[in-house]
C-alpha cells in the first residue's frame, strides 16, 4: 500500500529518534520514497548521515542551508509529500503545531504542508500526563492530523510507564490507514479467524491447520478503510491487529455465543474461522491413558455458526469461506446457498501458493447474484482488500437496505 508514496518523516530530538533508522528501512522496503527532515535537537540523537543513506535521499535539516538540494525546502517538500510521518514526535514540537509557531525547517514545513500526517509523540510519563500537553493533542488530533497513542513500557529515564514510541510495525500500520480510502466508514464489521480447539482431556484436543492470517488480514483490512471492527478470534500463534474489539475463544460453542451476542450489530459479517466440526461428547477431566484407547470417545456435531445467522432474518452482508480440495466451485456455491450466504470466498487447498499457512492466497469470489471472480495469487493483506472491494459492490446491489 506504501509502494510508490512519498513520505516525509520528521525527527524530532528525543531518545526515541534511534528509531527513525529502523522506521525508515521498513517505509522503504514496503516501497515508499522517503524523505526526511530532522531538527537541530534530533542531529544530537542520531545523525544525518545515517538517515541519508538509508533513505537514499538528502536529510534537510536547516532552512538557511545554502548547500542543501531543495530551493524553498519548506514548501518542495510540503508539495512533494504524499504524507508526512513525526516520529518520534517531543512535547515541544507538538506545542509548536498546536500553537501555529514555525521557527524551523519541520515546523515551517508543517505549517505549509495540507497531506495526511501522522504524529507519533515519545517522551517520558510525566511530560505525556502534562495537562498543556494533553490539550495540544487533542487540538491536533481535533484539527485532522492523526494521533497516535504512546506504547506503555520502560522508557529511557528508566521508569515503566506511558509514552514509549509506538511499535514500528504499528506506526507502518497506521501510516497504511491515512493513506487508504476510508470507505468503510460507518460500517460495523464482524471477523472470525484462526481454529477452534474442541478438549478431548486436559492435554489433548482436536483442531485444524488454520493459522489466522486470512482473518486477521481481514480484520485489519477493515479497520485501515474505516470500519468498527469487531475480531472473535480461535487460538493462533500470530498477534491480533490492533482493532476496536478483540474477542478470544477456544472452542466452537465459545465462538458460537461470541458470535451471535455481537452480529446483530454487525453490518458486514465475514467468517474466515474454520470451525471444528466435531467435539468430544464429554471432555475426561483426567488424561485419558494410552490401555484405555480412544474407542470409547463419541464426538458430536458442532453448531454452524455461519448458517445460524444466515437463517436470521435481519443481519448484514454475510460472507463465508470455502476451502476444498476438490470441485471447489459447485461444493462452494452450494455452500453459499445452504447457509443463506451473500458472498463466498473459495480456495484450493491443493493449490500452490493457498492455504492455512501460507501468507500469499488464490481465491475466488462468488455471490448470491451469480458474480464469480477468480483473483490470481497475492498476499493475504491484499486478498483481504479485494474481498472488501467486492462486499461494497454487493452492498450497492442489495440497495439501501444493504447500506451500513
Ligand atoms: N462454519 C461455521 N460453523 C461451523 C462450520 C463452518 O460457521 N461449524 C463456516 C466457516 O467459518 C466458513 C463456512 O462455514 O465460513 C464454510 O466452512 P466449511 O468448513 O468449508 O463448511 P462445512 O459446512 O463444514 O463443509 P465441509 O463439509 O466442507 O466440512
């Protein structure tokens, strides 16, 4: 999503501007142009010359710098940036903005510049909770730059507590957000994703390969276009994305109640989870020994969750997942009509490149109004776009009563 953007990242002269160097590498490789703009406190930090040459680019750093490339840097990089990053963001560059001063290249910068930005604020506990502070952020954040929280941890004056920089997968993440269209706004989206595990004794169960990537994709897909997104997750070996609600569950009847408590509220409905069939009858509350066998373990049918929505009358877009290994289109129709479906999503299992762990999919949309679309492979971040590209075409065919 970043490739071929143009970022604009500000440094400011806190600890946390070590970071700017890692922050820049992964901008680049996610296929962003960077360029950046540090203040005289952050030069003391980290210097120049390592920002340059990852980056690949010059490093502004004064307004009044005969030899720097840019003619009127402030307003060349105001009108080049696509966005623009502050990371790590100090109390007193905040109080600047808020306050419209522009005493330096990054502050005369942002005050020229109208693209989405991004403030990430790092500083120590105590200047985060001051009340002036506070006030700048909420002035900011209430002016359309978009505030990112400050991670609880040890900070560098060797206390645990706010205003740690953000995770840089996090800020990558958010950075995403600003620049996609915000075409799920209003919607309420519910997820599931990853495996349910159905206890046979307290060391044993049953489960399937599902790792969560195409669910969390999806949930994160979501949340970066607006939506309010709800995530009832099985147990996975991955880190949820940061969405509204996280709910985790481990067996099909946990994901059942979770699901059915929160889909009435839900206006799109997409269930990636794959949803043990069976569960043992009872669960032993002792290990089950090997002389004892596993002749004697009945298992029962777990409920379809899916088709227990799909028979309610009022819900959202439903959207539902197959996964064959065999005539996978006729088994994925009649799939989608069984359980009442607006839309499916089928993949081969047998297909190179798809699957439970893979990270890249090959998938094919089909919906209730005969709509089929076979996609080539991709990554699972970008299947999970074009499965919402393809929900907000169904929400234009269904009309009104489709709409949010
Ligand atoms: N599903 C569900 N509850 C279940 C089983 C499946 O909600 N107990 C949902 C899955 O999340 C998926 C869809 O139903 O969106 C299809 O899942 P799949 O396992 O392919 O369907 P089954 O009906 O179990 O069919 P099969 O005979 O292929 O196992």
């Amino acid at each position: 999503m970043l490739k071929n953007k143009k970022i604009v990242l500000g440094i400011t002269g806190g600890i946390a501007a070590y970071k700017s160097a890692e922050l820049i590498r992964v901008f680049v490789k996610a296929g962003a142009e960077v360029k950046v703009i540090m203040t005289r406190n952050a030069t003391e930090f980290i210097t120049p010359l390592t920002l340059r040459t990852l980056s690949r680019n010059p490093v502004a750093t004064d307004m009044f710098d005969a030899a720097q490339p840019y003619d009127m840097a402030h307003i060349a990089l105001a009108d080049w940036a696509d966005a623009f990053v502050i990371a790590p963001a100090t109390g007193n560059l905040i109080g600047k903005i808020a306050s419209g001063i522009a005493d330096d290249l990054l502050t005369t910068t942002l005050m020229a510049e109208n693209k989405p930005t991004l403030i990430c604020p790092a500083m120590n506990d105590k200047m985060l909770a001051n009340p002036f502070l506070r006030e700048n952020l909420r002035k900011l954040a209430g002016t359309g730059y978009r505030v990112m929280q400050s991670d609880v941890g040890e900070l560098a004056c060797n206390v645990t507590g706010a205003g740690r920089l953000p995770e840089i997968p996090e800020i990558l993440d958010e950075l995403e957000a600003l620049l996609t269209v915000q075409d799920f706004t209003g919607h309420k989206v519910l997820v599931t994703a990853g495996p349910t595990q159905e206890p046979l004794d307290p060391v044993r169960y049953i489960t399937n390969y599902s790792s969560g990537k195409m669910g969390y994709a999806l949930a994160k897909a979501a949340h970066q276009r607006g939506a309010k997104v709800t995530l009832i997750s099985g147990p996975t070996k991955i880190a949820p994305p940061k969405v509204e609600t996280v709910i985790f569950v481990r067996t099909a009847q946990e994901m059942h109640r979770a699901v059915m408590d929160a889909c009435s509220k839900a206006s799109v409905i997409i269930k990636a989870a794959a949803v043990a069939d069976y569960r043992p009858r009872v669960t032993a509350a002792e290990k089950i020994k090997k002389d004892r066998g596993l002749a004697g373990v009945e298992l029962v049918c777990n409920p379809d969750i899916i088709a227990a929505i799909g028979a309610k009358k009022k819900r959202g877009i439903l959207v539902g997942f197959a996964m064959e290994t065999q005539d996978l289109l006729d088994n994925a129709r009649r799939k989608m009509t069984r359980k009442n479906m607006d839309m499916i999503v089928a993949n081969n299992l047998c297909d190179k490149g798809a699957g439970f762990e893979a990270d890249t999919n090959i998938i094919t949309i089909l919906d209730r109004f005969g709509g089929c679309a076979a996609l080539e492979k991709m990554t699972k971040q970008e299947a999970a776009h074009r499965i919402l590209d393809h929900i907000l075409s169904l929400k234009m065919k269904k009309g009104p009563a489709g709409k949010k």
